[in-house]
C-alpha cells in the first residue's frame, strides 16, 4: 500500500524494488514506474 511509496526524487526504498520485481514477473506488460510514489496506482484503485 501508500506505507511503501516515497516521494519523487527519492531514492526506491529496498522494499519496494522487491515489490516491482514481483509486479514485472507477474505482469509483463507492465511499466514499472522509474520512482517510488504510488499515489497514482492508488487513485486507480490497484492499491
């Protein structure tokens, strides 16, 4: 959830690098956001 974002120009915390990996073996076709904030994924409801 939002406990794992950081804003942008932050550095991606481990936690959430683990997080994105999993996303990309699950989801190929998704692009991983090159930052840590999340509030975008959470207003489309996928957090």
């Amino acid at each position: 959830g939002l406990s794992f974002s950081v804003q942008e120009g932050i550095a991606i915390p481990p936690s959430l690098r683990n997080i994105y990996k999993e996303i990309a073996l699950d989801f190929n076709s998704v692009l991983m956001p090159t930052h840590g904030n999340l509030e975008t994924w959470a207003k489309q409801g996928v957090l």
